[in-house]
C-alpha cells in the first residue's frame, strides 16, 4: 500500500488510568489436576491517545480514548513440583471483549454511528482473530515445552442446537411486522439463521453444531434481528446460555 511509506505514528500516551479488576473467580476440576483456571472480569476506560499521520500534508489523526471490558481466562498449565510450579501461561477470552473507541481527527468521521459500528467491528474482529477462543496465546515458563498441545488443545465436547421458533417478537416498526433473524455466538464462532419475512412468530426449525472448548466458562449467545435494507438491524432481544452441559437439554 504507497500511503503506508509515509504513515507514521507520531505518539501514543497511554494514559494514567489503571486496569480495574471487577472480579476473580479460580476453578479448579479435580479430574485436571495439573491445570488451574483463573478468571479476571476486567474494565478499563483510560485516557488513551493515540496520533498518526498519513503525510507531512495530511491533518493528525488517531484516537483519544478506548474503553474496553470482559471476562479473560488465565490458564496455568500444566502444573509440577518439579522446579517450576507453572511450567506455561495461557491467556484468551470467553467471550468477544466489549471494545469502545473514540477517534480523533480526521478519523472523528468513524464516531458517526454507521461508521463507528463497521471500524469497532474491525477491531473486534482482528481481537477475536488473536484471543477470542478456541485462539490462544501461551508464555512458556520452562525451556523446551511443547505448547502445541496448549494452543491447539481438542474441543471437550460438540453441543448440538436447535434453533426452532420464536413467539410474540415485539415490533421494531410501528406498521410493518419483523423480519426475523437469529445470531448465534459461541466463542470466536458464529452463526446466522435465515431471515423470516413479515412475522412476529418465526419458524426457522434449523440445527447448528457448536465445538465447545470450555465447558465451564463459555456462554452461548443467541440474539434476534429484524432485518432492515435502509438503516441498522434492530435487536429485537437476546439470551445467554452458561454451563453448557447441565443445559443442553434446554437448548431448543
């Protein structure tokens, strides 16, 4: 790209806010017993800024602040009492992080909402592409330990979804009735029903299969949309499965 030879970042500030813990949680499966799991629901709104410049002609541009929040697993693995306690460190999220950006600039353009939607997507999607599971990141703490076996670890298990019909959906139009369709998120995966037409109780009677990795922690996302071809999506309601196991027998 030749607009790449002459951008360049003039500074990043990245604040004095600190990093706020909102909450611990440690798990600990006696049939894993050389594995602990920590998790850090964490959030940070700082006073980011960030400056870059395409061209000594072109108006600075950058970011002023980022808010960022979610729920990051820490996994300390595998255990031993030999030397090391902790031989590798693994961090990902459970779910896709809540990422706020407010552009600065040239790039205030992107704070309108249209834009602001796509540009936030981007980087959630370049986030998930790096931690968002089954992605990992593992730190080695001992010399020679194969963490292939730590980023590439096999799914615990498949949960098989029904996706079958939706009742009284309330109407995002005052005249028109909804044009119906789920999003389903597990981890990094996604998936997306066919859209019903003109219907506030839709029936889509279609089956997804989702690889689950972490049967404690990870949350099934289902949301509804009403379709629109002029101006956003309207959410129409959404719903959080936890402990995908014990609730499998729900999820129809």
């Amino acid at each position: 790209m030749p607009f790449m030879k002459t951008f360049k970042i003039i500074c990043v500030d990245p604040g004095k806010e600190p990093l706020k813990i909102c909450g611990v949680q440690a798990h600990i499966d006696p049939s894993q017993k050389k594995r602990v799991a920590i998790d850090i629901d964490f959030s940070y709104n700082g006073n980011v800024t960030v400056k870059v410049q395409l061209n000594k002609f072109s108006k600075e541009s950058g970011v002023n602040n980022i808010c960022i929040s979610g729920l990051l697993r820490i996994v300390l693995e595998p255990l031993s009492g030999n030397g090391s306690l902790v031989e590798a460190v693994t961090f990902y999220f459970l779910q896709r992080p809540h990422i706020v950006i407010e552009w600065s600039g040239l790039a205030t353009l992107l704070n309108i909402e249209g834009l602001r939607t796509i540009a936030d997507n981007i980087i959630l999607e370049i986030v998930d592409g790096l931690l968002l599971l089954p992605r990992r990141y593992t730190v080695p703490l001992v010399p020679d330990l194969n963490i292939l076996p730590l980023l590439f670890p096999m799914p615990m298990g498949i949960v098989r979804i029904f996706l079958i019909e939706a009742k009284e959906l309330m109407r995002s139009d005052l005249c028109d009735e909804s044009d119906a369709y789920t999003v389903i998120h597990l981890g990094e995966q996604t998936w997306r029903s066919t859209t019903i037409f003109n219907s506030q109780n839709p029936q889509w009677n279609e089956i997804f299969e989702a690889a689950v990795h972490e049967a404690n922690g990870q949350i099934l996302e289902i949301a509804i949309y009403d379709e629109d071809n002029v101006k956003k999506d309207d959410s129409l309601g959404r719903y959080y499965w936890t402990n995908l196991w014990n609730t499998a027998h729900e999820m129809k």
